[in-house]
C-alpha cells in the first residue's frame, strides 16, 4: 500500500510539539505536509525546516476571528488523502476549509482540545456544530471526549490521542546554562511554567511557608522557571513569608532544564497545569496539582494520586500542604519508585512516539485497505 497523503493545517507549528511532528514524518505509511505560518502568537514557533514538508501560508486576523491565507486553493487543487486541522472556532478559513474537504471526499480529523466542561443552550449546539463539520476529533485526554459524549456528540467520531512536549532547541540568544545552588538535603518544589495568575504560584508559596513552620525537620526551597508578569509579585511574597525562592527566568535548552529537573523534587502547580505536567514527569518527576476536572488542561489526566503525584482540593492551602509533605517524607525508595512511574506514565500514555502512533491509527482506520 503505498503511503496516504495528509495535510496538517497549523495557525503556527509550536516549538513543544517538535518531538510529536518529527515521530510523524517517521512513518512509513503516511507522509506529512504541514501548512503553517512562520510566526507565532506569543509562543515560540518552529522553522519549515523542522518537517519533512511543510508550505507557509500567512494568518490574517480580523478582530476576534483569523483567516488562513492561501489555505482554500490548497485544499481545492491539493493532491492528499486527509487533512487534519487544528482546530479553532475563531478560525473562519477552518470552517469554509473544511467544507470543501469533505465535498472532495476526502476524511478530514480536528486536533483539539474538545470540550473543557459540560455546556448547554447555544454554546453547545454551536460547539457541536463546529466539530461536526468534522469526521473524527483527535482529542488530548479521556475528560474532553466523556464531556462529549454527555453533548451527544458521537462516541465512535472521537479518538483520544494525549498529548506530549518536546521543545526545539533554542537559538543562542535564549540559550543559557543554569547551574543549581540548593543544599543535597533540601526538598526543592516548583515549576517550569509562565507566571500568570490563573497558575495560582502564590497559593505555592504560602504553602511551603506553612509546611516549613509544620515541620521544621524538613528544609523546602521553591524554584519557579518562567517570566510572566507575576514574577515581581511572587518575589515579594516570598520575602514576606520568609521563603527561599529562585527565580532564574526562562530557560529553553535541553542541558539547563535538565538541570532544573534534577534539582526539583516535585512540581507543584496550584493551578491550571497543563503541558507542565507531562514535561515533569518525563523527567521522573511527581506533579502535584488540584483536583477540579474542568479547570484543568487535559494533561491532568496524568496525574494520579500515589503514583505520579498528589492532587488536592482547589484553593485549600492545608490541602496543598498536606499533598507536599506526602511527598516530602517518602523514603528514597519509594521517591525513585514514584519517579519510574512518572516516567511509564508519559511512555505509554503522552509521550510523541505514542501520540504519533495515535494520530496514523485514526488516519488509516478511514482506509479499508490499509
């Protein structure tokens, strides 16, 4: 059989999907033509040269909604077999896109998130509109795809293919070595992450405050990896409670967040987590994060108590507490334990190789033949 043609429509190629784009373009029976602009919104973005194949189209935006330049004649006169779309709501060339693709016959599968709570009246009926103008959605985690089926969106047109974070190696701008500077007996929690609220790294900060007055046998340091406008924030609090805090800011290459990782004893974000969470554990280490299903990223998934972290009541800081000190008096044996399950976690469930795995299954299951 020789190998099916697919178009991946991206607004921008995202460096931290780097390691998921290059598993693609590794297989044998789908070959890969990626369609993006060059410039990200806010968010690193990938060169052409970073795939196999790859055609530049231009995103314009107008007002809230953004149109793909270049997109339409590509899919009108495109030789392919599939297209798979990132997909967006906001993104009007989306929709007329995926019309077409489907009028040409051709199977056509959005890459999204899907559903992050229940909804009802028009956002639900418009919702279910949308991911109906497609054959099959390619959702992150299990959350999105129950959610959908309470929306009576069909079971049998959703394909859960995780998700993973592999990012590109930095320019030598960005590029920086970071050296740790913590005591061998200091148990160390933070986060590679931006500083934002809705990450809730002040509730962080309060609770290794609290546990280090708790229990004075354990000494605790936070290292927060990441700019965002509550950096000054968060160093002020810090000072005010007393807490040991270091802040280098943003750090990209592999040797530095490598270093980061084995300084961490846990990653703890008290908010939203999202890709932080598989990122941590791919590199043995526990996540902790709170336990309310439909303000978490679908990575949270990942997150399952006593075997790759801990998880606590939103907003409750003795809860947070508690969580940490369940990790923070582990015996080294038990640490390296929960580290290796980290580690089969992402393998199985998020890692690119599986993800990749994933996305070609749900291509060729439109493909009798294949």
């Amino acid at each position: 059989m020789a190998p099916k043609n697919v178009l991946v429509v991206y607004p921008y190629l995202q460096h931290y999907r780097l390691g998921v784009f290059r598993a693609m373009d590794s297989s044998s029976k789908v070959t890969y033509t990626f369609v993006s602009a060059l410039e990200g919104r806010g968010i690193k973005a990938l060169g052409a040269d970073s795939v196999a194949n790859h055609v530049e189209t231009q995103t314009l935006k107008i007002g809230p909604f953004s149109w793909q330049k270049g997109l339409i004649s590509l899919l009108l006169r495109g030789n392919y077999d599939v297209v798979i779309i990132f997909a967006e709501i906001p993104a009007v060339s989306t929709w007329v896109g995926s019309i077409l693709a489907r009028a040409r016959r051709k199977p056509v599968l959005f890459w999204t998130t899907g559903w992050h709570r229940p909804e009802s009246g028009f956002k639900r009926v418009f919702r279910n509109s949308f991911y109906r103008l497609s054959n099959e959605l390619l959702l992150y985690g299990n959350i999105g795809k129950n959610i959908g089926k309470q929306m009576n969106f069909p079971s049998q047109r959703m394909t859960v293919i995780g998700n993973s974070v592999e990012a590109s190696i930095s320019n030598g701008k960005t590029e920086r070595d970071w050296q740790p500077n913590f005591e061998p007996s200091t148990f160390v929690v933070g986060a590679v992450i931006r500083l934002i609220p809705e990450k809730g790294l002040d509730l962080l900060i309060r609770a290794v405050a609290e546990l280090a007055k708790r229990d004075t046998s354990i000494s605790i340091s936070v290292l927060i990896v990441g700019e965002g406008p509550e950096r000054e924030r968060l160093l002020e609090l810090a000072r005010e409670l007393n807490v040991d805090l270091s802040m280098p800011g943003a750090l990209y290459g592999s040797k530095a967040l490598k270093s980061v990782y084995e300084s961490l004893d846990a990653t703890v974000v008290p908010g939203a987590i999202g890709l932080t969470a598989i990122q941590s554990m791919s590199h043995g280490v526990p996540v902790v994060s709170h336990d309310s299903i439909y303000t978490q990223g679908p990575e949270w998934e990942s997150i399952k108590p006593g075997v790759t972290g801990e998880l606590f009541r939103e907003g409750d800081l003795n809860g947070l507490v508690d969580a940490i000190h369940r990790i923070a008096v582990l015996s080294e044996e038990d640490l390296e334990i929960l580290s290796r399950r980290c580690r089969d976690e992402v393998t199985n469930n998020w890692s690119a190789n599986a993800q990749a795995d994933k996305i070609e299954r749900a291509i060729l299951s439109h493909f009798p033949d294949a």
